[in-house]
C-alpha cells in the first residue's frame, strides 16, 4: 500500500518526526531552498512586472531526483518546512518542482512549533493551504534584496574596487557601526571629579559614600581646584547621618526568550555569537537523541512573540513547587505583553517539555547544547516563579555643606533568582543595621578621583542586536546573518567582542551614504520590513512593493557620479613622495588601499603601505628572494595581489613571470602540489597549487612542523578560545 509522503528541511529533523509517524508515511528531507533565483543572472524581468526566473539547485541534483521519485509513489504530500516565511516558501517552491509528479494527488501544508510526537501528529491531523501571502513577502524580500546586490554593487566596484556588494539590510547594520566609529574619532573627553567619602562610627564597619550635593545644589566639580576648593571647606565639619530611607523593592522575572533576546542572553552570558546560538539552538529543535530517542527539546527558535501556551504554563507551575518548594510559585499564571508590531506567529523559545531537566540529560548533549538548553530552560521557569524581593536603604550624609549618599540592600526572598541564575540582584554597599539617623560619625576618608568622560560604547553582538530591533531592521531570522555577512565582507572586525568598522568598511559605507542616504537609513529600511509584514498579512501586493522601492532605488542610481565618488575616497598624507617630491595620496584600488603620487599620471610611483606602532605611514618595501627569475634571471619578489600573496619577478611589466607563494607543505590530498595562501570573497583560504585538478582546501593555515604524536608532516593553525595553536589535523594533539 502507498505511503504518505512527507518532507521537511532537514535530515536530523526527518529522523526525529519519521519515529513519531510510524509506517504510514516516508520522511524526506529538502536540504533546505531546492529553488532559488540564478547565481549568475539578475533572475528578475523588471520590464515585465517582476516576473521572476527561479532555477533548480544544481547540487541538489540527487536530492531532487530522490524526492521526484518519492512524491510519484506517494499516495499524498505533506509539506512541513519551518513555520516562517522560508519555510512557506521552500514549501510553494516544493509544489513547483514536483508539479508533474503530484498533479492528482492531495497536497497539504502542516505546521507545528515544536518536533514532539504530541505537535507532529496534531499538525498532519490539522493540515492547512499553503499561505501564499507569505510565500510572497519572502519572494519580495529575495527580490528586492536581489536587485540591490546585482544593481547597487557594480557602482561600489567602479569605485573602490570588484567584488564588493551592498545589501539591503547589512549596509544599514554597516551604516550603525560606521556611525558609532565616527563618533568615537570625534569624541573629545572632559575632565570631571568624583568624591567619595568612607565613613563609621566606633567600632562598627565603615561604608563607602558619593558626594551628591554641595550647598544644595548637584555636585559636579570640573577640576582638582574645585575639588580642593570643596575639601577646604568641609575640613573639619560635623560628620553627621541626615537620614536613612528604607523600602523594599521587587524584581519581578522576565519574559520567555524570542530569538533577539536569546542571541543576546547567549552572547552576554556565555560567549556565543549570534550564528553560532541559533546553530546550536537549531540542533536543540531538531532532535536530540536521548537514551534510544531522537526528541526535540526546544520550540521553533525564530520568533518575536513571548506567548506561551497554556499546556507549558502549566507544566512549569506544577514543576516549581516540586523543585523550589511551594512559597518560590507566584500565586496566578503569570503572561507576558509582546512588543507592537511583533507578528506573533509562534510561540516563545522554551523547552518542549519542561520536565526534561537540563542536568538530566547533560550526558547526551555537548558543552553549547547544554549551556544553551540550560539557559532556555531556566529562563523559562522563572516567568512562573515569585519576584525577587530586595530591602534597599539609602544613607545621607551631611558633612558642612556637602551631602554624600550610600545605597545598600539586601536580599530578603530570591524568588525567581533560585532558578534563572544569569541574574544578578543590585545589592550596593553593606551598611550595618545599627546604624541610626542623627548618628555623628568619627571615622572619614575622603577619596576625590580625576576622571574623564568616555567616548560612546561601541556595539557589542548583543547590543547591535537590541538596536537593529528597536528601530525595525531586520526579522528574528535575519539578525545572525546581518551579523555575519558585514564580517564575512570584511567591512567590520568583532575583537574583544565589539565591532570595529575597517577601512574598507568606512569607504564602503561613506560610498553609500553618499549616494543612497534616503535609501540606505534606518526609517526606510524599517518601512520596507512593515511593509513586507502587510504583504504577508495580504494587505499590500508584492509586485506593487517592488515597483515603488525599484522606483526610489534607480532614482537615486541615475544621479551617482562614479568619478566624483571615487575622489571623494582619496585621502592625502603628508609624506613625500621618493621620486618627484610631492605628497603621496592613498587610493583604493583592485587589492585594496595602496600609495600613490598626487601628481599622477605625471608620477606613476606607488606602493603599498603600512601604518607603524606611532600611527604612522610607512612604504611597505618588496621583499627580494634569493632566488632569480627562470625567465629573465633578475630577482624575484613576493607580492599582494587580489588573490593573497605570491611570488612575481622584479622586471614587471616587461617581463610577467609569477607563481604562487607555497607554506612550504605539500598538499595532504594529491600529494603533488603545495599548500598556498588564497582569496576569495569569503576570506583568506589555504588550498592546492594544483587547482582545479586537486580542489582540497582549509580555512586553516598548515605549518610544516611534523605532530610529535603521530608523525603527520604538517600541523593546522586553528584559534582556540581566542589564541592561536597548532593542532593536528589527523590524530588532534596540540603542538607544545
């Protein structure tokens, strides 16, 4: 008897969900978009209404065939690709690509927010159409941003150089961090001072005060004459407690995860980038397999709604009195009110079953799957636990006429505290409870401290994150990827965890905000985003979208001075040039910055350069091998080209022998060729000379240092934790 078929996205996802169906139906998996747009053409007919040219996916050739021939021996199809705008797009492009293979067959769309057999089977009793609605604001959204990448970016090469791309999204996230840089430059700090005094009474502690006021008035003192000034005329006054106020205040839990504060919370408190929290909460919703069964433990990651169901919120208050005892449960369910504008098509990220303990089953998961898990977890019980109730007690002293404050406080009911342990209650100074109002304090040291204003924080992952969401850009799906791709083109740098915006970054997005200024803001960014939420929500036509931002996009296109453009990036210096004198200038040009003679073409001297420890330009001079040129037999020098560093004789142009700059380690796979360093528009990588015969290649740089533990003649570089060490690639042992 025939079988239903189902496909879904992903092969750990078929696995899980092929357990809970039984024999009845026949799992497949996508591989994710089995359509796209062309890689190598616009694939959009803007002269006749935007009609779109979508194409297989060559390297999904077997995976096409494999579910051509399933759909042809299924009884009916169901499509249960993720439940967003992707999904209900790979589910209509599935629809296409087996039109002839399920013609008189049923076709139904199943959606569930969480791969547990109760959700599964539920959705394929409950299946639904395909909304085509979204399918068509995910088809605007690949458009549009198609149209800015092939139109856009040409415009960028003729300026800086090829390459290079624009995005509709990442250049506004690019424009914020290029923002922010700017404003650091300018930032001018200012001196202030702060005063704090230490003060006690007999033998019981001394506490730890900040001048607030002098003679009435907010204490701002400027400079050290000003404080001294202060210091002389409070010398000696009665030291004398003016006050003590006290209350209580409640720290009440916060909401269930959606994906910005997940991404956040994971980058804050456990080191995780954005790509890799979703990766790794990817695996967590896909299945697990713990003991002998594959089991989701978490909903669908890509939301904005902090929604809970009725079934979880229960669970969880049945939970808590078992684990943090009866008095940790708040009295009625607690429910949380989701930001405006947010769709609200799932649920919160929480664990599927809350009953499933994240030190239950750390034996099954990894290091990130459990931290990750466990930070769900937690997060999600607290919504349902009691506020963490602190006694706040602020002190105020007056010395003369100065007044210092103290806060303190301390815990009296950690409440939700017990179990989200990423919070941490803001307790302030340890004041001894004897003390009273109207006590005169005999102990004092009075500490004033020189400091300057700091100049605006730069954006961390979190913090950039947060922004992008309060000013509309970008949906939870696309936070991550934003992320990546503004590091991935080189145009920003995240060290120590904050971004820092590049050169080619800063000319990059002074290019287009030159140009694109209306275009490229956030206020139009985020109008094109609720835009697209109408157009799912059927209330605007797609078509009619493209038609009106295509319209704005080539308005601005059409008046672009490419030259004047160009110009405008070329920065002088005031070093001379070595052949005529003049002042060298620093262009952009197909490798990148280099030097040149402000009097080109007259003087065609160039170079490359470097910028030395006192920030300073210095002409990077050739470095000249021993060896000679087979050809000419002058000298041969190592050079930078588009492609990475290599080996060119000295006599260019007249005489263009070149060949590639090896690591000295021979090629693990064919054995023939060498190991050189390369580029492409990801990155540096390091691959065979041998290429394309022999295609191997690492993101890791090889050393020819042989492993003291297997004997493998060359050792990977890889960055652990953020240090460079050579690893093993065969057997794994770390070089001493």
């Amino acid at each position: 008897m025939a079988k239903s078929l189902l496909i879904v996205e992903s092969p750990a996802k078929s696995k899980t969900i092929s357990k809970f169906l039984g024999n009845q139906f026949k799992v497949e998996s996508s591989m994710g978009h089995i359509r796209d747009l062309p890689k190598s053409k616009l694939g959009v007919d803007v002269e006749n209404d935007f009609a779109v040219k979508y194409v297989n996916n060559r390297s999904k050739a077997k995976i096409t065939k494999k579910l051509k021939e399933a759909a042809k021996a299924a009884k009916d199809i169901y499509l249960a690709a993720d439940p967003d705008r992707e999904g209900e797009a790979i589910a209509w492009h599935l629809t296409e690509l087996l039109k002839k293979e399920i013609k008189d067959k049923a076709v139904y769309r199943v959606v569930f927010n969480e791969i547990t057999q109760k959700a599964v089977q539920k959705a394929v009793n409950n299946p639904i159409d395909i909304d085509m609605n979204m399918v068509n604001s995910q088809q605007a959204r690949r458009v549009l941003d198609r149209l800015v990448g092939y139109e856009i970016s040409p415009l960028i090469w003729r300026v800086i150089y090829y390459g290079l791309s624009a995005g509709r999204v990442q250049s506004v996230a690019l424009r914020m961090v290029c923002e922010k840089e700017e404003l650091i430059k300018a930032f001018v700090p200012e001196e202030y001072w702060e005063v704090f005094g230490f003060f006690g009474k007999g033998k019981m502690q001394s506490f730890m005060t900040k001048l607030v006021e002098i003679d009435g008035k907010k204490a701002e003192p400027k400079n050290k004459e000003q404080v001294d000034d202060l210091l002389g005329k409070i010398a000696g006054k009665e030291t004398k407690i003016l006050d003590i106020e006290q209350s209580q205040r409640k720290n009440n839990p916060l909401p269930p995860f959606i994906t910005s504060t997940l991404q956040r919370a994971a980058s804050t408190y456990l080191g995780f980038s954005a790509k890799r929290t979703m990766g790794v909460a990817q695996k967590l919703y896909e299945g697990i397999v713990l003991e002998k069964e594959s089991t989701g433990l978490i909903t669908y990651m890509r939301t904005d709604s902090v929604r809970m169901s009725d079934e979880a919120v229960k669970a969880t208050r049945a939970l808590i009195p078992k684990m943090f005892g009866k008095e940790a449960l708040e009295p009625k369910a607690r429910h949380f009110r989701g930001k405006k504008g947010a769709q609200d098509a799932h649920e919160a990220i929480r664990p599927t079953d809350v009953r499933i303990n994240p030190e239950s089953i750390k034996k099954f998961l990894s290091s990130e799957q459990f931290k990750l898990y466990n930070l769900i977890w937690q997060r999600f019980v607290a919504t349902q636990m009691k506020p963490a109730v602190v006694a706040s007690k602020k002190v105020k002293i007056a010395k003369g006429i100065a007044l210092f404050e103290a806060q303190g406080g301390s815990v009296i009911d950690a409440g939700f505290t017990a179990c989200y342990t990423f919070t941490k209650l803001a307790l302030g100074e340890s004041i001894d409870p004897l003390y009273q109002k109207d006590d005169v304090l005999d102990k004092e040291d009075i500490v004033p401290e020189q400091k300057y204003t700091k100049p605006p924080a730069r954006y961390s992952e979190s913090s950039l994150i947060k922004e992008l969401e309060a000013k509309g850009i970008g949906r939870p799906s696309t936070y991550a990827n934003i992320l990546s791709t503004i590091q991935d083109r080189g145009y920003v740098q995240l060290s120590e965890k904050k971004f820092y915006a590049l050169e080619l970054g800063m000319a990059v997005n002074k290019f287009l905000v030159g140009s694109f200024d209306s275009f490229f803001n956030t206020d139009f960014t985020s109008g094109m985003e609720s835009d697209l939420d109408d157009i799912s929500e059927g209330k605007l036509d797609w078509k009619k979208f493209l038609a009106v931002y295509y319209k704005e996009m080539h308005k601005l296109m059409d008046k672009v001075d490419t030259t004047k453009a160009k110009a405008a990036l070329v920065k002088s210096t005031r070093k001379k040039c070595p052949e005529c004198g003049k002042f060298l200038v620093i262009k952009w040009g197909r490798n990148g910055q280099f030097l040149t003679c402000s009097d080109y073409p007259k003087c065609k001297f160039s170079a490359n350069f470097c910028i030395n420890d006192k920030g300073r330009i210095e002409i990077e001079k050739p470095e000249v091998l021993e060896e000679k040129c087979p050809k000419c037999g002058k000298d041969l020098m190592i050079k930078k080209g588009r492609f990475g560093e290599f080996i060119a004789c000295v006599g260019y142009p007249d005489c263009k022998f070149s060949k590639p700059l090896t690591l000295g380690v021979k090629c693990p796979l064919c054995g023939k060729g060498e190991i050189a360093q390369k580029m492409s528009k990801r990155g540096i990588f390091y691959g065979c000379t041998q290429y394309p015969e022999c295609k191997f290649a690492t993101n890791n740089k090889l050393v020819p240092i042989a492993c003291p533990e297997c004997g493998n003649p060359y050792m990977e570089i890889r960055n652990i934790k953020g240090k460079q060490v050579k690893v093993c690639p065969k057997c794994g042992q770390e070089a001493m």
